[in-house]
C-alpha cells in the first residue's frame, strides 16, 4: 500500500483541499487525508484542490464522502509513517477499534462506502470494506449469504437455474 | 489466516523464492495480474475440527431433480413480473449487483475457496467471479476431509475451470498423502506457478518429530521435480516444534 506523502514537509499549517460531493457539499480538509486517495493524490500533489476551486466528485454524495472522510483523516497520521511501522500497539489498537466501529453500519452505507472506496482508491478503505463483506458471507450457506446480502427469496426461475448450477458444479459443493 | 490453528504449536514463515514460469498459450490476457505473490504452503496443518464439509445440506438443493444440467452461458436471469412488487428489496439487489468486479474480487479473496465456491450459485452476477480471485485458499478444515485424495476432484476442478488467470497467493492446506499423490501435488505446484504465483511455505508442525519427518521429506519430493525452481526447504527445530524454511537440500534426507 502506498504511503501518500502530501508533499509539503512542514508541520505547522497543514495544507488543506476542498472536495465537492455529488450533492455539492464542500468539504475541506487535510490534503494529508485526502491524499490517502490515488485518485485524488496527483491532483493535490499538482496542488490542486487549493483556494476556492475545489475538486468536484460526482460520484460520491455528501453522507458517503463525509464518513469516507471520517476514514481518511484517522488514517492519515499512520499511512503517513509508511503503513505505521512505528506506531505503537495502542495506536493500532485504537485504530482497529475505530476500523471495526466504523463498518457497524447499515448494509446501504456499506454499498455506498465500497463503490466510493472503489471510485476514489482509497487502498485501506477498499480492504476494510472487502473484509467487512467477506465476513458476512463466512461459513454461511448460499442461501443464508442471500439472506445476509439482503436477495429477495428466489423466484422459481431463479431455484431452477440455482439447482442447475450446483449439479454443474458437485465437485463444490460435495 | 484467520481460521483456527492447533493451539500450542507456533508458525514458521519463510518469504521465499519468486518464480517466474509462463506459459503464454496457457495464460489467458488478464490484465489484472500484478507483479508479485506468493504461495503458502500448509501440508497436513492440524486444524481444530471445524467441520463446514456437511453444511452443504442446504435448502437450494430440495431435492429437485427435474431440472437438467445447463450451460451458463445459456442462462439469461430475466426479471420476472412476479417480483415487480418486491421492488424496494429489488433495488438492494441491484445495488450489490452495481458493485464493480473489483470490490467483489477483494471480498473473495478472503475467503477459503470452498466458501468462494459457495458464492458462484447466489446469482447471475456472481456465477463466474470465482474465476479470478487472485488468492486461492485450498483449506481442509479436517483430518477426515483432509487427505489429498480427498481434495483431489475438487482442486482439479478449481485449477482447471479457472485456468490461467493470474494468481498472488495459493493456500493449500491439507492433512495427509500417499506417496501416488505426491506428482498430483506437483501438478498442482506446476499450474499455480504457471499463474504466477510465488510460492512461500508455511508450516506448523503438528506433533512428533517422527510424524514431521515423514511429511516433510515427501513435501520435498513433491518439489523437487519442478524444472527450474528453486523450491524452499523445510526443517525441523526440535527445540520449538516446528518447521522452518531452509535452503532446498538437507535435513529430511534420512
């Protein structure tokens, strides 16, 4: 995983970006933590963002990028160390409590944060999403997983075609 | 790693040896491959019985034997009218389905590959991203279930049905072997390889010396006929019960 560097060394004014939700909401925060985006990294390292501009993101509406956000700037202060090598088991610690607090959300949310998390690259987020999901699925039948993901009970069609699958497919299900 | 290990024995993780072998008419164009991987390797790895091999008793297979096997390919799921009604539970479904093959991948490359399997029949979108994990955990979660023949039809299919995409790690977990096994076991090293895999061994040892022994010099049999690999080699510390990775020549010659 990339460290994103900000780019600017000095510690005293943090340098800071603002970001526009698809529902034209600004958000302005640390160039640091949003930096945690590939996407958005090469734009703020060609400083942009800064002043009064802003950098637009259709695709990601206020609540999700407020709480993508919410991510990114307690992740910053780490990923800034290199993926925290350094920190201490407390900080890691603490910082698997937030990850683990943070995903306790509403499946919608969920969808939301991953296909932000997607958009914008945010590496850490898109694993902590990935396993969020994963472990919903674990050690669950098929039909228990599409009761978990939220699938309406299938249809007939959908049965028929199910159960052609998994005699396609015995050897996985043996 | 997340699944139970035998309590009272510790883990040896070697990073190991990259290797690189393509075959190019083999290997389809994912462009998803990335550099670097790495294989574990957990030969006869003493998990805690957790038995998920009979949860297959699942309400998706009631016993209906009227409908015939199908190609995929020929299955189109049309939205049925009947479920128009149903439509807030619909646009969930579609939310999921929305989700980009990436974000899918990542979540199964999470999971042991018998669950990722299970995954293949929960829907249309879900049928063939299997296919491209890019981390392939072959578990035993069981003595009984463990034995490589056991694994056999299943890895075969797995290995085969998914062809050459691109692969960073492989798992493989299992209990036991005869010696017949052991070019099966090799096949299987040659195919992941091919996907570009890297391979790293990891072992827990499992109980006596004598037991490790055995295990281990078949393990270096079953690599050493690979061409032009440098495989790792285990060995055993006495002193801690347990296995680490050394250079591919010695200690399980006797």
């Amino acid at each position: 995983m990339a460290a994103p560097e900000s780019g600017d060394g000095n510690n005293g004014a943090a340098r800071m970006v603002t970001l526009i939700s698809s529902d034209n909401t600004r958000f302005e925060v640390e160039a640091a933590a949003a930096s945690l985006s590939q996407t958005l990294q090469l734009t703020i390292l060609d400083g942009g963002g800064g002043g009064g501009d802003g950098i637009p993101l259709p695709n990601v509406d206020s609540a999700t990028l407020s709480k993508v956000l919410e991510y990114c700037i307690k992740h910053a202060p780490a990923a800034a160390n290199g993926g925290a090598p350094n920190a201490t088991a407390v900080d890691r610690a603490e910082l698997e409590r937030f990850d683990n607090e943070f995903v306790n959300i509403d499946q919608s949310v969920l969808y939301s944060l991953i296909m932000a998390a997607h958009n914008l690259e945010i590496e850490g987020l898109q694993s902590l999403v990935a396993k969020k999901v994963a472990d919903m699925i674990k050690g669950k039948s098929p039909m228990e997983i599409r009761r978990t993901l939220g699938f309406p009970d299938p249809t007939p069609e959908e049965q028929a075609e199910m159960n052609a699958h998994m005699l396609e497919y015995g050897w996985a299900y043996e | 790693m997340t699944k139970a290990h035998g309590k009272g024995s510790s883990f040896a993780v070697c990073p190991c040896h990259s290797t690189r072998q393509t075959l190019d008419t083999l290997l389809r164009a994912y462009s998803r491959a990335h550099g670097k991987g790495s294989i574990l390797f957990f030969p006869f790895i003493d998990l805690l019985p957790v038995s998920l091999s009979h949860e297959h008793s699942d309400p998706l297979l009631p016993g209906s034997a009227d409908t015939s096997p199908r190609f995929d390919g020929m299955l189109r799921r049309k939205r049925s009218k009947n479920r128009a009604a149903a439509a807030p539970v619909e646009d969930e479904i579609d939310r999921l389905s929305a989700l980009p093959d990436d974000a899918l991948r990542r979540v199964l490359d999470l999971l042991p590959a018998n669950e990722v399997m299970r995954t293949s029949v929960l829907a249309q979108r879900w049928r063939h991203l299997w296919k491209y994990t890019t981390v392939l955990r072959v578990r035993s979660e069981d003595e009984r279930s463990g034995h490589v023949k056991e694994l056999r039809v299943f890895v075969d299919h797995l290995l085969l049905l998914r062809s050459g995409a691109p692969l960073e790690r492989y798992e493989f977990w299992f209990f036991g072997f005869d010696d017949e096994d052991v070019p099966r076991v090799n096949l299987w090293f040659r195919h992941v390889v091919m996907c570009k895999a890297q391979l790293a061994t990891e072992r827990k040892a499992t109980g006596g010396h004598g037991t490790t022994f055995r295990e281990a010099r078949a393990v270096a049999a079953a690599v050493d006929s690979v061409d032009d690999i440098t495989w790792p080699e285990f060995r055993y510390s006495s002193a801690t019960d347990t296995v680490v990775c050394s250079t591919f020549s010695a200690t399980y010659s006797g």
